[in-house]
C-alpha cells in the first residue's frame, strides 16, 4: 500500500488531475461501444494499422521499411499521422496483444488523449482558482455532449484540443519561470515538442505561434520596441525558437511519408488545407453550401449546444476576464495579471473568430472550434469560484458547489440523454434535438449513428442481403463486421437500385437518396429507424422480403 | 408639590420636523441603492450566479419535462390506427412539425378497408393552395406534435385556409389528430407521371424501348432514360417524371400519351433534380403538344432550384381525348437531371 502511494503524485493538483484522468479514461472507455464508427474514424482506423505495422517493421528492419514508408504511409497522408500513430500503437497493444475488439483497441488513443486533456485543465484550473478552479474545468468541458462525444471517436479533433492547451499551457509556464527567475529552457523545450505533436496531429495547429507571437509582441510591446537590439533578442521567450526548430522536426520525423520529396509533399499537404472543399452545412433553415458564410454561424451553434448555465459560466469568465484586464489597465487592480488574462481570452476566442472568417469551411460544427473551449471551462471554472468567494466569504466552499450543481446537473442529464448521437446533440436553448430540427439546424454528420440500427439489422435482414450504407464507408462497415458489431453476410450495395435494404442517414442535401429508395422499393415505410426526442437520424428501408 | 418656574413656562426654540421617511418601494430603493451603485466585484458575481442559477433550473425542468412533450410508442400507434381506421381513398396525411417523420414508420401505406388503397405521407413545410396542388387529394390528417420543442401552427393554418371544415383535433398522448376536408381539390382527369408505361418515348427520331422496371431507356449514355421517380427537388419529394435531355438540342426528347382525356387546364411543375440545380449552365424546355400541334412551353431555368408551376389553358380539347406529347431539349444536356409532372384539369 505504501508503495501505491509513493507512486501517486505529491501535490493535491496533480492527484486531483490524476484522478480526473482515470475518470474521464474510463467513463469514455465504459460508454465507447455505443458511439459508431464515423466516416473519419474508419479512414483513421485503416491508417492507424498501416502505420503501426510500418513502425513494428521499422524496428525490426530499418532498411527494409525504408522502402515501403510510402506504402504504408500512403493511406490518409492529407493528415499529419500522431494521432493515428498512437491510435496504431494501442490497437497493436491491446487488440492484437490483449484481445481486445479492434474497435477499443484504437479508441484507446483517443481516451487517452481525453485523459490528458482533463489532468491539463485540472492543473490549469487548479493554477487559476486552487482546488475549485481544478475539480470544476474538466467538468465544464467535457459535460458537454458534443465534447463528451468527441472523447471517444479516434480522430484527430479531441487530441489537437488537448496538445493545443498543453502547448499554451507549456508556453506560459516558460514565460513565468523567466519572470521568476527560474531557467525557462525546460518549459520551452516542452513548449516546442508539444507544438510539434500539435502540428503532428493536424494542421490547425499551424495557427498557434503566430497567435502567440502575436499576442506577445501585444503584452510585450515595451521590451520590443525600445532598446538595444541585443536586449530585444534577448527579450524574445526561448519558447519560440524551441517551437521553430523542433516542431518541424518532430512534424518529419514522425511522418515517413515526408521523408522523400519532403517539401513538394509539404506543399501537397497544404495544399489540400488551402484548398479544401466545402460541404453542405444546414443553418437555420438553409443550406450553406459557398462562402461567404454569416459571421454567426460558430457563436450561435456554441449558444445552441453548450448546455445552457455551462455557456452561462463560461460567457461570465470570459467578461470577468476582460474586466480585470480592463481594471489593471486603469490601475485599479494592481495583482492582476495582464499577460495571463490575455493569453486565456485569445485562446478563448480564437478558434471560434477563425471559423466565423467567412471563406473558411465550416462543416464539422463544433469540431472546428473545439481548441476553444477549454479555455473557455478554465474561464468559466474561474468564475464560479470566484462569485462563490464574493458571495459568501465565509463558507465560498458550499455556495461554490451550490453554483457547480446548478451549472453541471443538466449538463450531465443532457450528456447522458443524448449519448452516442453527439453530433446531433442540442441544449435547451435549441429546444433539444427536437427544437433545433425546427430551427433546421444540420441533425447530425459522419454517419456514426448508424450503429443504433445494427442491432435490428443483425436481427432482421435477410441473410447476405445487399445493404446501402449511404453514409457509412465501406472501411466502417468492414470495421463493425470485423468487431461482429454487424453480420458478416450482409453485403455492400452501391445504390437504392442494386440493394436490399438501404439506410438512410437524415442530411438534407443527401434526401435524393430516401428518395430514390422509395422509388426503387416501391415504398415510403421504413421498418425501423434510430431517433433522438423523435428526431429521425437514421431510417432503414428494405425491399419485401428483405427484412424478416 | 412642584412650582412652576420662577421665569414663567419654559421656551423651547422649534427645531425642523424631522423629514417623513419614505414608505414602499422608495424605502426598499433607499436601502437597496448604495448597494447596487456604483458596481463592484460582487455585483458581477451575484448577476453570474443568478444567471447560472435560473439557466441551471430551466435546464432541469425542460430535461423533466421533455418526455412528456413528445409522443411515446404508445401515442403513435394509436394514432396510426385511428387514421387506418376511418381513412379512406383520396386522404392523405401531412406532419407538423416537418421532421415527425417516425410517422412514416408507424402509419400505414396503404388502407386493407378499401383494397389497398394509398395512404401518402407528406412533410411539406407549407402547405398553401398555391405552393401544393395536393394532387387527388380530398381529405387530409393533420399528426401533429404541439407540445414538440419549436412546434408551431403555421402548417394547420395552411391547411385551415384550403378547408371547408375540420374534424378534431383528437388528442392522442402527446399527439394531435385533425382531419381537414379541402375546400377545392386538385383532382385529375390524368396525371401523366402515372400513365407513364402506356406512353411512347424516343430521343430525336431514335425510339426508346422500355424495360422491365417500367423506364424507357434511349440509345447512348446511361443517364438517357425516362422513368417515374420520386424525386428532390429543391430539398422536397416530387413524383415526376426523370427526363435528362439529350446531348444534341435538335434531337429532343419525346414523351407522348395518347388517348389523354383533357379538360380545360394542363398544369405541371418543373425542376433540376437535387444538386445539379445548383450546377449546370443551360435552361430546359419543355415543349408541349396536342395532337401535333404547339400548345405553349415551359422553360426551366439554370441555378434556380425549385418546383415551378406552368398552366396552359385547353377548353378547346375539352372533354375530348387527344395525343399529349412533351418534348425536353437544352443547348447543353450537363447537369440537367430534369423532373416534371402534369396533369389535366376538368
């Protein structure tokens, strides 16, 4: 027993963080197996093995895979391979080495990454508000559906969030061990290897050093402006070289596929950014198919999918901070720190202003936004803690949980009520899934939904039916049926014309396709369906006969 | 025994009365002022913790409240069964709100009392005479959820409005059954998408067989074809006619009914199928003819999704039976997965 404790860490704050990294492990691992497969994930699954068994053979015969990183690179390279990586490495570990489905096995990456999200908040958190600050940002951000939902797909949305925070996070430790006094090459080497996992994950990241050099030359101006050039250089934090020299090579050397014709390949890669195309986006009642796309689109969808008092808590941490810079600046509040302050509400808001940019594509919802909020719970957890200090001076521990409880109970109701379909989850606000299908808000993307309907399908299709998955990838369906989530008879089809059955998946650009089954079945009925508050998102269709 | 003062009654200077305290709410504002005003810390802190407080309760209660608002299994099969009970040929049922489409799961689709009679499921957002003809339509059942978050009644009041009388509504659980007898229905002496398989079809002078599934497939590319289809058009389901034209824009394509029994008005619609309303440069026209002779046209256009209304006025072939044929051509066939319908009108 006392050497379970030596083993646990020494401060509060990071068995706080320790603990809220198990939690958040295995909640996400226990309620893994209702989220399906998306269209992302199975394209992730694929590369995912192909580069861990590159990595296996690598060890094994350096020369030999030399030769083949191309090939085994080749699978999804418009996307740097950290992620999938590590998603290649528990699937090698734990369903290969343990027995474990395939689907569990990759996830675990993702859980991880989830895991290591909740220690960073707790301890930013903890930093920002003590204990309060520490127990209630991981709460505010993943009592959130759709980011609650986001902790289990392995994809590359949740550990981008996660390295994003570790990297400012990182990056501000180095400037207060400066300001401190205490050599600051630790934090900025760490600063520059986690912007380099960052940039290893996706290319978002690309966006964090100038957003931070930006808003050091803003807090820094009078370092930067006046003096010897020799004092300005040396005022420049050793963040910033440690983020230039060693994320690209990080960025390299985890990516094989860059390791010939690397800046033409470089190009290529972003290219494909630059470049990308946009998908139909259903906003209040219209469908966005071209920029420019309104101004509003990222504010109003975060109004309409946070859960309400979360929102409400997090928009009073965002204003409390502004406040207290605007206090120190009058000189009115003399412990504030500005720098901090700023460095939380441009991170906060950020993310959220580059997708309100009207060219940029905006299909994914709050995905594309995500790196955001965990400032905004660090903000929000803030907050609370400190209206509880004002409020009640003397017992700040009782009004304080009084505020989380308010803040978190219908936030876990709604994560609980709307788990697995978290890309269709809406708050109260909306009116739930119900009130933003009125609102014509997109029901859902990634054709993971599917999953609800595999059972009834399992159950009742006719053996080796031909199947549409519509929007379900022929990767996700190999995946279920190697997981035996799905039968292994039941067949591809390409069409309403050549299948038996046909799944419609609700997205109103694609509803041709319900269309063309009623005609090429002969019937409008579906026999079963995957609802959320009566909210079609998936409906099954079968031809007579198919469906026993 | 006291005496009185040897200076005689005393004197007293009178001071000011004291000034009258206020009463009601000016005595709740004195008190309550110096500790709004001027704004401090705690203010900030009281107004978020009564935000949080008040949007944390209303959280609660619309989760308690929710599933008392929408329908359970329970509601949907009796109102299916009330609708196949007293259903009968010529109704049709429409969902508010929109997205209610479970109904289709549950409601039958055709009535076993009148031997199999269709019973067609709509989710139209609007349902006013001029935007839905509401083809052979009489009655319509109105399945509404009206405690539904963000139900409104804009579509029973289109149905209202084209009504001579209503039944209901009947409460079902948490839904709502209102039948509607349209004032002036839209009833066919033909409806060609439907006579489809006793037409003729031929791409410039080439003749296009017809294949077991009932479309008539042209020489050359695949998507030569004309079949009966239900289709999306600008975002909703129209029973038409698919009818890609031609490359060449002098080789028209040739749709031709005989023996259609006319009336006064031929009316259709028109449309570019799903995406490729959106993509595509060229318009389509539709060209009619009775008999061999030029009725009128119809012209759809490029980048202008939609199901658009064409009449053409035919008292003189009233009550007669003629040849009908429809010719679609465009200067350039890309993209143009062209729909229509039309119908005769007594």
């Amino acid at each position: 027993m006392q050497r379970l404790a030596a083993l646990l860490p020494r401060t509060g704050r990071h068995r706080a963080g320790l603990a809220w990294a198990l939690g958040v492990l295995l909640v996400a691992a226990w309620t893994s197996p209702a989220v399906g497969i998306s269209r992302d994930e199975s394209v992730y699954f694929w590369a995912a093995e192909s580069y861990a068994t590159w990595w296996s053979r690598f060890l094994r015969s350096p020369g030999a895979a030399l030769a083949e990183a191309d090939r085994f690179f080749g699978p999804n390279h418009e996307h740097p391979p950290l992620a999938k990586t590590v998603y290649g490495l528990t699937h090698a570990s734990l369903s290969r080495g343990l027995g474990a489905d395939h689907r569990a096995g990759f996830r675990a990456g993702a859980f991880l990454f989830a895991a290591g999200l909740a220690w960073l908040l707790c301890l930013w958190g903890w930093d920002l508000a003590g204990r309060g600050g520490g127990l209630l940002a991981p709460a505010l951000f993943f009592l959130v559906p759709r980011h609650f939902y986001h902790a289990h797909p392995a994809v590359l949305d949740l550990p981008l969030t996660t390295l994003w925070l570790a990297t400012a996070y990182a990056f501000w430790r180095s400037l207060l061990a400066r300001r401190e006094g205490r050599p600051p090459w630790r934090a900025a080497v760490a600063t520059g290897l986690l912007f380099g996992a960052a940039v290893a994950t996706k290319h978002t990241a690309w966006f964090l050093p100038p957003l931070l050099l930006a808003w050091w030359l803003a807090t820094h101006w009078r370092e930067v402006a006046g003096g010897a050039l020799r004092n300005r250089l040396r005022a420049v934090p050793p963040a910033f070289p440690a983020m230039a020299v060693l994320a690209p090579m990080l960025l390299v050397a985890l990516w094989p596929w860059l390791w010939r014709e690397t800046v033409p390949r470089f190009r290529e890669y972003l290219a494909f950014h630059l470049r990308h195309e946009n998908y139909p986006w259903h906003y209040l009642g219209t469908l966005l198919r071209e920029p420019p796309f309104p101004l509003s689109y990222p504010f109003v969808v975060t109004a309409l999918t946070v859960p309400a008092a979360s929102l409400a808590a997090m928009a009073g941490g965002f204003l409390q901070s502004a406040a207290r810079i605007v206090q120190a600046l009058r000189r009115r509040a003399e412990a504030v720190d500005v720098r901090l302050e700023s460095l939380l509400l441009v991170n906060a808001l950020f993310p959220i202003a580059l997708i309100a940019w009207p060219t940029v594509p905006i299909f994914g919802g709050v995905k594309h936004w995500l790196p955001a909020m965990p400032f905004l719970a660090l903000l929000g957890a803030r907050a609370l803690v400190t209206a509880a200090r004002l409020l009640a001076p003397s017992a700040p521990a009782r009004v304080g949980a009084a505020l989380a409880a308010a803040a978190l109970l219908p936030a876990t109701w709604q994560v609980q009520h709307t788990h697995p379909f978290g890309t269709a989850a809406y708050n109260e606000m909306a009116g739930g899934a119900a009130g933003a299908a009125s609102l014509g808000m997109q029901r859902q993307f990634w054709g993971d939904n599917m999953a609800a309907v595999l059972p009834a399908l399992n159950q009742h299709a006719a053996a080796g039916a031909r199947v549409w998955f519509q929007e379900a990838t022929w990767l996700a369906v190999t995946a279920y049926q190697r997981d035996g989530v799905l039968r292994g008879d039941l067949r591809w089809a390409n069409g309403a014309e050549d299948a038996d059955i046909s799944i419609w998946h609700y997205h109103q650009e694609f509803r041709d396709r319900e269309f063309l089954t009623w005609t090429a079945f002969g019937t409008a009925r579906p026999v079963t369906g995957a609802y959320l508050d009566e909210v079609p998102l998936v409906q099954v269709y079968a031809r007579p006969g198919a469906w026993r | 025994m006291s005496r009185p003062h040897y200076l005689g009654p005393t004197y007293r200077l009178g001071s000011e009365p004291p000034p009258e305290e206020p009463k009601g709410i000016r005595r709740a504002w004195k008190r309550l002022q110096p500790r709004l005003w001027p704004l401090r810390a705690r203010h900030g802190a009281a107004f978020l913790a009564a935000a949080v407080a008040g949007l944390g309760l209303h959280g609660l209660l619309f989760m308690a409240r929710l599933p008392g608002r929408l329908p359970t299994g329970l509601d949907w099969r009796a109102a299916a069964a009330l609708v196949e009970r007293d259903a009968r040929p010529g109704d049709a049922v429409a969902l508010a709100p929109v997205w209610a489409e479970r109904a289709r799961e549950v409601l039958p689709e055709k009535l076993p009392a009148f031997k199999g009679a269709p019973l067609v499921v709509m989710a139209y957002p609007r349902y006013p005479l001029a935007v839905e003809d509401l083809v052979g339509v009489r009655r319509v059942w109105l399945l509404s959820l009206p405690e539904a978050p963000g139900a409104d009644r804009t579509i029973a009041r289109d149905l209202e409005a084209r009504s001579t009388g209503r039944d209901g509504p009947q409460r079902l659980g948490a839904i709502e059954v209102t039948r509607y007898d349209l004032r002036t229905p839209v009833l066919p002496l033909a409806f060609l998408p439907d006579r489809l398989t006793s037409a003729r079809v031929r791409l410039g002078d080439a003749p296009c067989p017809v294949r077991p599934d009932g479309a008539f497939r042209c020489p050359g590319p695949p998507w030569l074809r004309v079949a009966r289809e239900v289709r999306e058009v600008d975002l909703l389901p129209r029973p038409c006619l698919h009818a890609h034209p031609g490359p060449d824009p002098g080789a028209p394509l040739t749709i031709e009914f005989s023996e259609v029994p006319m009336g006064r008005v031929l009316r259709g619609h028109t449309g570019i199928v799903a995406e490729a309303a959106l993509r595509g440069s060229s318009p389509v026209s539709l060209t009619v003819k009775v008999d061999g002779e030029e009725l009128g046209a119809a012209q759809e256009p490029p980048r202008k999704p939609g199901w658009h209304a064409f009449e053409m006025e035919t008292t003189r072939f009233a009550g007669s039976r003629r040849t009908l044929a429809f010719a679609i051509a465009a200067p350039d066939s890309g993209a143009r997965w062209f729909c229509f319908d039309a119908m005769t009108l007594p």
